[in-house]
C-alpha cells in the first residue's frame, strides 16, 4: 500500500513516538544510536519519519533532534550532571518543610518549575542552528525543518483541564481551528515535562496559560495523538493516509513490573512480589501522581496495533511479531523458569532492586549510571523488552521480547543505511 504526501509517493507513513520519563529518556537516545549511530545528526533522523511525537523526557530528544544535535551530543544532555540538575533544580529546604516528615515527603514538590525553563533554554542554545532556543516550532518548520518530520509536542491545560498538542504544523486537520499557541521548543518542552505534585512545585507558564506535564491527559506513552494525527490527513488535500500505510517505532523509557500475589508458581525472592500499600490520603495522592505513567500509556501501543487494524493471536501459541507497532522499551520483570518465578538469568539480584527502587527524577551521578547499565542489559538481552501484550506468564503474546528482534523488524522498515548492530544487540 503507498500513500501520497506532499506531492510524493511512500510506502509507509512512519511515526516516531518517545514517551515521557524524566533522565530515563536517555533509553530513547540510546536505542536511536542502535539504529543510526551516535555521529547521525538530528535532522538525519527526522528525514526517515513522517512524524514524531513526544511527551515530557521524550520532548526533550524530539527538540535536541529538531535542534540538530548529534544522538551522541543528545545523549550527553542526559548524561551530564551539570545539565541535569540545570533543568532539576532542587527547591531549597526552607520551601520543602513536608520533606523532613517521611509520611508526607511525597506531596511536597521537589523541583523548581521556572527554573527548569531557564535550564532547557541553556541546553538548546549549544544547537549549531542560529538562534533555534529562541525559535517558535513554526518558525523552526518554516526555517530549517522543510524535508524533516512534522513534531508534535503534549502537554495538558492546568486551567481547561485538558490535553494540548504543540505542533510545527498549526494547519493540521486535526488541530483546532482557534488560533495555534505557537511556542518555542523549550517553552513546549517545558509544559510537557512538568509533572505535578511530587516533582514541580507550579505549573509552567507561558503565552498567557499555565500548563502540567503531558501524562496529565493520557499521553505519557503518546502513541495513539500520533495515530490520531497522521489518520487526520486523509482528505485534506495535501496528503492521503491509510490505516494500513503507518508504521510506529513506539520507544519507552523503562519500567518496573512485580508479581501480583496471587502468582501462580513458587516465587525465589518474595521482593518480586507486589506489596500492596494501605489506602490512605498520602498514599492515595501518590498513587494518582504517578499513575500517569502506568495505564493508559501501556496499553497505548496495543491499542495503536488494534486501531490499525492488525491481527491478534489465534491461540496461545501464536505470538504476533508482524504488526504495525514496534515498541522498544525495556522491562524489569520475573522470568518464569520451570514453573517458578526467577530473576533474569545474568542479572544481580541487588542491581535488579537498585534499578526497581529509582525514581523516574533520577538526577544523581550514580543513579544515571544505573540507567545506562539497565539499558546495557537491555540491549544485550539480559533484560527483556517490554511487548504490546503480555499473557499471565509475562511472556509476549503481542510484540517482541527481546531488543534484537524487535530490532530486526524495525531494519525492514526503515529507508536508506543504518547503523550497523552493535555486537551486545546482535546477540
């Protein structure tokens, strides 16, 4: 099936979707050098898509590609301290006096919101392009973004009470016909990366509204608004888009997974099991803080492979590997072996509780390192990937398990050269 866009015939209509996640978005860095190397600029990589879209950490690697920084460079805004805690900077004691009582550390915000933006706007300015920490994303399209990508940006409207999209094409059908708020990259990022309650202390403000982080309307994973806005140029005279013509390279930012309870089969270490908090107000508050991050994001991948109207497994032996959904994203979770629930083989009991106990605001030196090193596993295949659908084993019966074969159907779709595969992905 091919498609017209902009006057040119392509087989595929192809999305690239980066979820939020804080410094773990530096999982998204890493899995685009696998694919294109860390020379590849970010231009390069936004000639291969049609579209991305992006929500909070995700935002921040849609804006460095937009911003032309090499994925080598990009993934250093990650890795360098100073730069992180640029963007997280920690209120001083004196505003966190919650903090100093354990039960309600969680509901005082950790993070100075208005000095985040200060923080992106540094960062982006080391862009070789002239002036891009001060463009609007129209501007920058109208620029140096003619050939790349469409981007689009979440967000949520703290007063409307509702998700908003940042876009580099504000005609987009399915835009609203009010007038387009128009931000810089920074400003969207920012509004996209605030998350509420235990993080920034207020919402970010700019261009006469104030904003939370994107995850606030769903989009932590935001899959389905890139669905949503590539099926919404069929018919509006300048492209024709069918449902069986796109293809999404879905990239996450990690994620933690214990045994319910009520696991059937012999548990080796009962810290793989869920333990049940008690309901209370901090606790409740916590739980609806970070929710967001959980479902619906996790199912937002099935649901695009469902929308598009994919198969699903004729039976328990059939896994579905076809589909038109990639997701990359890695796992922490129980490997069933024999009937008994294990840790992954190769992988350190006390690593495996370092990496569960990280928060998604992991700024210090060490904490960062255990990213890089929970990716490494990743990519290896010492850790599993995460699927579209699992069954009650945690095996996939939607998607891929493993980062290379994930990997090798991504290389069918994708144009042009690639990097080659690293030899620990190769495995």
């Amino acid at each position: 099936m091919s498609f017209r866009l902009r006057g040119r015939t392509m087989e595929h209509f192809k999305i690239l979707s980066l979820d939020g996640g804080g410094t773990w978005a530096l999982i998204e860095v890493r899995a685009l050098i696998e694919l294109f190397g860390p020379e590849t600029r970010g231009h390069e990589v936004l000639r291969r898509f049609q579209l991305v879209v992006a929500n909070s950490g995700g935002s921040i690697v849609a804006a460095g590609l937009a911003a032309d920084f090499t994925l080598g460079q990009l993934l250093q805004l990650f890795r360098d301290e100073t730069k992180r805690r640029g963007i997280f900077v920690e209120r001083p004691w004196y505003q966190r006096m919650l903090a100093a009582i354990p039960p309600l550390q969680d509901l005082e915000a950790r993070y100075a919101t208005r000095k985040k933006l200060e923080g992106l706007e540094r960062a982006f300015s080391e862009s070789k392009l002239e002036g891009f920490a001060r463009l609007t994303m129209e501007e920058w399209k109208a620029r140096a973004g003619q050939g790349l990508a469409d981007i689009v940006i979440t967000a949520f409207d703290y007063d409307r009470r509702r998700a908003i999209f940042f876009r580099t094409r504000p005609q987009s059908p399915s835009a609203s016909r009010s007038p387009s708020r128009n931000p810089t990259f920074a400003q969207a990022v920012h509004a996209s990366s605030n998350a509420p309650i235990t993080f920034f202390d207020e919402p970010a403000a700019f261009l006469d509204r104030r904003f939370w982080d994107g995850a606030m309307g769903g989009y932590n994973n935001p899959t389905m608004a890139g669905v949503v806005e590539a099926l919404s140029h069929a018919g509006d005279g300048t492209a024709r888009v069918e449902p069986s013509s796109l293809r999404v390279l879905s990239l996450g930012t990690g994620m933690v997974l214990s045994l319910p309870p009520d696991a059937t089969g012999e548990v080796e270490d009962k810290r793989l099991l869920h333990v049940p908090e008690e309901p209370g107000l901090v606790s409740d508050i916590r739980k609806a803080a970070l929710c967001i991050v959980d479902d619906p994001p996790d199912a937002a991948s099935f649901v695009a492979h469902v929308t598009l109207g994919h198969r699903l497994p004729r039976d328990a032996s059939d896994v579905v590997q076809d589909g038109p959904v990639i997701r990359l994203s890695p796992v922490l979770r129980p490997v069933k072996r024999n009937g008994r629930w294990m840790y992954p083989e190769k992988v350190d009991p006390g690593f495996y509780q370092r990496v569960s106990e990280l928060g998604m605001d992991a700024v210090k030196k060490e904490h960062v390192l255990l990213i890089d090193s929970f990716c490494d596993a990743w990519i290896q295949g010492r850790i599993p990937n995460q699927s579209l659908r699992a069954n009650q084993d945690l095996e996939p019966e939607v998607g891929h398990a493993r980062f290379s074969d994930a990997l090798t159907q991504l290389r069918t779709w994708l144009d042009g050269d690639l990097h080659p595969p690293s030899v620990a992905a190769a495995r």
